[in-house]
C-alpha cells in the first residue's frame, strides 16, 4: 500500500467539498416565491455540512482516468443529493427515528414529518434532472442515469435499507444477509460514484471495471468503519446518534465479530479497493490515500 | 369540438392500460429473494389498477404525432411509476392520512410505513432507470429524463403538493394559489406525459409544443373534475375516501367557486385543450376524445 499522507485526504475533502457545495448551491436556488419552503428543507440538508465524501470521490476518479474535474462536478452533485435524500428518508420516525444528523436537528424535526418526505423525493428527483440538464454528452448522461438509479433504486441503495429493517425486524444474525445489506445500502452508491467519475472522464471499459471494484471494496471498508464508530464514538464527534447500533440489537460487523475483527475486515476491504488500482499510475494516488483514510477517519 | 365517441375512450385506455400493465409487470420483476419483500410492496400499488390515464397519454400523444406506440411504452411505464409513488407519498399519515386507494388498503395500510416510503423511492428511482436503459436513443433518454425530473420535482408536483399542504395549514382562500397548486400538482405531470409521447415520436419542436399547451389544459380539466368528483360521487365509485375536500376545508376549485362554476370551469379547460390540438389531423382524434372524456367521467 502506497505510504500514508495523512493530512492530504482531510485537505482534498475541504477543497472538493467547497467547490461542490457552491455548485449545490447555485444548483438548488429556488427558482420562485412559492417553491421557497420546499428548497430551503432540501438547502438545510444538501448545505449543512457532511464529509462530502462521494462527490470527492467522482471527482477523484475522474482526475484518476485523466478527465477534468468541471467535467465531473455534475456527477459529484448529483450523487451527494441522493445521498442526502437518503440521510432525510431514513432518518424519518417510521424508518430510524433520529432527532440528530450532521450535529444539528435532522429534516424532520426541524422542517415536520410531510417536508421531510417531500425535500427528500425532490432531492431524488432532482438528481437526476441534473444528469439530464448539465452532462454534456447525451450518451454519457444516459450512462450516469442508469448507473446511479441501478446503485439507489431497489437493488440498490433503498434495497440495503429494506433489508436492513428487515434484519431489524427479525433480530437476524445472518452473515450473509450483513454483507447483501452493506453491499446494497452504502457500497453501491460508492461504487457508483467512482464509476460516475470514471465515465465524465470518458474512460476505457477497463478503467471503469478497475473503478468499480475499487468503490465496492471503499464502499465496505467505510461501513465497517461506520460500524466501528458508532460503536466506539461519541455522539459529539459524530454530529449524529452513537451508540444506536448496540441498543437496538442491529445486525452490523461489531455486533456480530466484535471490534477487533471489524477493524481488521475494514482494514483488508481497503487493501483490496487499493489492489483494484493497479491499471493506474499517480493519478490514483489521492484515492489510494482515501481507502487508507476512510478506516481511520474519527468521524 | 369533435363529436363525441363515448366508448372510445374507455376501450382506448382499458387496451392501453393492459399493454402497459404487462410492461410494468416485466420491468418489476424481482431480481432476487432479497428484493423479494420491496418489489411486492411496489407491484401492488402499481399493478393495482388505476385509470391508467397518464400512460395511455404518452401512447396516444407519440400516436398523434405519428410516431410507433411501442417506442412510447419506456416513457409510458416510467410516468406511470413516479404517479404511483406520489399516490404512495401523498396517502402517508404525515401526507393526506388516507387508508384506502384504487378501492384497496393504501400502501402503508397493507406494508407499514416504513416500506411505503421506501417502496415509493424505489418507485421514483426506477422510473429513471427505465428512460435511461429503454429508450433507445440517448439524445431523447436525456431529454425524456430532463422532462419528467422537470415535471415531477420541486417546481412541479412535489412542489405541489408542498403548495397544498401549506395551503391547507393556512385555510388560504387564494385563487392564484389554487391554480399554482393544480398546475404543479397534477397538470405538470399530465402535460410531460403528452410530451414524452412526442419525444418518442421524434415530433418537430411546433409538435411538442402543441401537445404540451394540450396536456397543461387537459391536466387542468382532469384536475378540476377531480374537485368535483370529491364533491359529488360516493367512495365506492372513486375507490378512494370521497367528501375529504371539504371535510378538510381544503382550497379546491368546488370549495372556491361552487360546483357550477367549478363544471364551466373544466368545460373549458377541456375545450382549450382541444383548441390546442389544431396543427394535428385526425391522427389526433383519440387525444380530442380524451380531453372530452376528463370531465365526464364519473371516477
């Protein structure tokens, strides 16, 4: 593994993310008096902070393919809002019920039950008539439709979170059925993310493959992280819930290996997404370092 | 205005209605054991009848302009699916709190609320996928997708049903807000579907132009009528809680301006509708009928 500069991923998540929350912000204006209480739901969510860690990503994979970064800041906004649609929904009393997200009130309870649903369903939507409207290339704007709607639609992300209240539901201890859930609900949309990048940078099939499978091993090393953090953390220092995991008697890697071999799960998921770089030269090497900081991130 | 052929509409959107419940039906197959759960909660509200105006629009528009019924068929189930999940959305308890649709328990009735919100992303999402894998030529997936995010979004019918609820809060009296209200909540949709059918029929831009002034109208009739169904028919015949309206003092062109004013009213939406089909032959006559048929019907 490429050797560590540990400040550099924390400074390239800042930068990336200030540039893609001014992009966010001029793409969710609201466009007329009537639609204001709708945008500014969707602004205080899409806007209040976040690790910016998937829209870093597109963009990272697509510097890494050669492309430049305009190219993919479209994909990068698009992605985070699904994300964010996804944090709203969830949070909701009748799926996880959390009052805290991002160390404030979450949508819900600071906007009521009805906006929480709607900002979320507009965020959605919008996501994709952002890849529909800014993409330059129709083909590759098709391409980026049908890769995000297969990573968060019903095999996707929303099929993680179903599964998810199903284990939920039935008190599971199902290895398998953690790894469907984790796979689903979090690793999609990661690996979508840098497949994204990797096609605004009109990159080979190869390069795409290669991108894939490293976002699919991020995207399970940063939920084992999660995992481990909500574990082990304070709710402070995570801005949401902690602890929630444990009490609720939820099927994840710690509850069901314990710490120390979540830690080491986590550990060789990030080995493996760098493994899966191997096609690429330096320009990789700021995702390199991401893999490495995404299991030893504190937050 | 043509003269009227009162079976015709019906057979149309019952033919219709049944080509596209087949094709929904194949494209809401479950992939695998694990989806098994959420693919049932959205195939039966999508599978679970309706009139199924919306779709036979998007046929009967792409008919008008000449173009193959089944080149609209992609672009039919995709509206047909973000229709389905606002009817989900909009019944929750924290929406419009309704316990019964198309003559059934409505989805969180049947699957809890949980997996109705997620059944409706997934739905939504979907939607998406299917423009974006289906429709043959990327130019017209692209604009097809920018068209429906357009429509079915903040500034269309989730910003809407936001405009409703908040009129609702406030008892508002206002007629300009009733109409910003219809225009976003149901015509927006109403008017992409007639689009879409032009997209798929690669209509002139004097085409699309056209069929989008008829489908704003149409959209305004079929809504007005709904006002007026609420009103006046019984919950048996409408499959959904009837009298809610003014139960719930909501702002409806009945509880305005009177059942009178509001039948005018429809007539004449319909009649501008038709108005606006002039570019077209006979090639059109269904979507004439159509317009006819919104406000006559009786559910």
């Amino acid at each position: 593994m490429a050797e560590m500069r540990p400040q550099a991923v924390p400074d390239l998540l800042r930068t990336w993310g200030e540039r893609v929350e001014a992009a966010l912000d001029r793409l969710l204006a609201a466009p007329d008096e009537a639609s204001r209480p709708l945008f500014e739901a969707m602004r205080y969510m899409v806007l209040g902070g976040g690790k910016r860690l998937r829209p870093a990503l597109v963009i990272l994979a697509a510097e890494a393919c050669g492309g430049p970064a305009e190219a993919a800041m479209p994909a990068a906004c698009a992605v985070e809002m699904v994300h964010t649609y996804s944090l709203i929904h969830d949070d909701l009393p009748a799926m996880d019920d959390d009052d805290l997200r991002r160390g404030r009130p979450s949508c819900h309870k600071r906007f009521g039950e009805a906006m929480a649903i709607l900002a979320g369903d507009a965020l959605l939507t919008e996501a994709f008539g952002v890849l529909a409207r800014e993409v330059a290339d129709p083909a590759t704007s098709r391409q980026m439709a049908a890769e995000l709607a297969s990573a968060a639609g019903a095999v996707g992300m929303v099929g993680g979170q179903v599964a998810d209240l199903e284990a939920e539901r039935t008190r599971s201890r199902d290895p398998r059925l953690l790894d469907l859930i984790h796979r689903r609900k979090t690793a999609a949309l990661i690996a979508a993310s840098a497949v994204l990048g990797a096609l605004a940078a009109d990159a080979s099939e190869h390069l795409v493959r290669s991108l894939r499978e490293y976002g699919g091993h991020l995207g399970l090393a940063f939920q084992i992280a999660d995992d481990i953090l909500d574990a082990s953390a304070t709710t402070a220092d995570l801005g949401k819930t902690a602890g929630k995991d444990a009490a609720a008697g939820k099927l994840t890697y710690v509850t069901l290996y314990g710490l120390e071999s979540a830690r080491r799960r986590a550990l060789a998921e990030a080995d493996r997404a760098v493994d899966a770089l191997a096609p690429f030269g330096h320009s990789a090497d700021p995702l390199r370092d991401l893999a490495r900081f995404v299991v030893e991130r504190t937050r």
